[in-house]
C-alpha cells in the first residue's frame, strides 16, 4: 500500500476531534448485540468507535489499520471507556493473526485499494472459524450518485471501491448469506459521513 494512502488516513486521524465520531455504526450495533461475545477483528478500523464498543460488550476484541495515528486515537477512546483491544497497524498479510482466530469479523466502511479489496476479504475469511459471523456494511457503486448531490456523505470518489451484492457473493461464497442487501441510509457519523448515502449490508455464516 502506497505511502500517500497512509498519510492520507493519518492526516484525517490527527485532528483531536474524531473524524466519524465516537459512537458506533448503527448497524454493527444493531447486529453485534444479537451475538454471544467471543474474538470479534474490526479490519480497517480507524479510531476505535466500534471495536471499543464491542469491548465494552465483552468482547475479546482485535482490530487493525494503516494508520498510527487512527491506533494512538483508539487507544485513548478504551482508555477513556475502561476498556483494553489488541490494535495492530500495517498491512494485513504482515500482522501476527492466526487461521480461525475470530469468531466475528465486522467490515464496517472497509474501504480497502480496488486493486487488493477481494483480496483483503479472502485473507480474512481465514481467520474466520467455521459457523462465524461476517457483519458487513459499506458504500454501494450507486452511491457516487448521492456523492454527486452531497459530498458531506463521505464515501470513495471511485467505482472500483465501491461494492455490489455481486462482489459479496463472489468474495464469501461459502457462507449462508443471513442478509444481503442495498439500502439508503441516513448517516449523522461525526465530521465525514452525514446525510443520505446507498450502502451494501451483509451479514453471511460461514460454512
């Protein structure tokens, strides 16, 4: 991964204030609390909202990201919460997690390079155990359309990041697909997602 897209996540991470708030995702909220905790990985995970929530549900919590200014934030959001997460920063392939490590895995807005996404999520399926759970949400191609409106929704500018139902069911293939599906959303997520966007939710067990 280039040094620009790095710098890029750290700039956006060194402001004080947190670039998509500290509450979390709605619909990793909604679904993780239907879950019995066990090792839950949040890849991608930027400043923490989410993997902090988890902890403080009981979750064994793991998360990584490129950006050390995105750990340094997390680590004082669980400090600030009571709460301790594993947060490892570099590029997935050189960090220390093992096959069928997690229990859980919550893509939530893992926006990865078009060039390495699929990728990314077939490394990540093998850290996942069989019967584990994919919670999933992030921008859909169509919403460059609601990009072209408000460019306060946040998003990739590019069609290539963005996702189709049709690159979830080629990327998991061997999971029960619990829900799949393209929705529009209202999203109020600190200073970079806020308005109405089109994103893919999916929540797949694997086989």
């Amino acid at each position: 991964m280039n040094n620009n897209w790095t710098q890029r996540w750290d700039d956006r991470y060194s402001n004080e204030e947190f670039a998509y708030g500290e509450e979390p995702n709605n619909y990793l909220k909604e679904q993780i609390q239907k879950l019995k905790p066990g090792a839950i990985l949040f890849p991608a995970e930027g400043e923490g909202r989410n993997a902090i929530f988890a902890a403080k549900l009981g979750w064994n919590v793991s998360a990584f990201d490129i950006s050390e200014e995105g750990k340094n934030k997390a680590l004082k959001l669980a400090e600030t919460n009571n709460v301790s997460i594993d947060y490892q920063v570099g590029e997935l392939e050189t960090l220390d997690f093992k096959e069928e490590q997690f229990d859980v895995i919550a893509l939530i807005y893992a926006h990865f390079p078009s060039e390495i996404k699929s990728g990314i999520h077939k490394q990540l399926d093998k850290l996942l155990r069989k019967d584990g759970i994919i919670i999933f949400e992030a921008f859909s191609k169509k919403h460059l359309e609601y990009l072209a409106i408000n460019d306060k929704v946040g998003g990739p500018k590019d069609i290539e990041s963005l996702f189709s139902m049709e690159e979830i069911k080629s990327d998991f293939p061997n999971y029960e697909i619990i829900e799949l599906q393209e929705k529009e959303i209202e999203l109020n997520e600190g200073l970079f997602h806020n308005g109405t966007g089109s994103v893919i939710r999916f929540i797949g067990r694997k086989k």
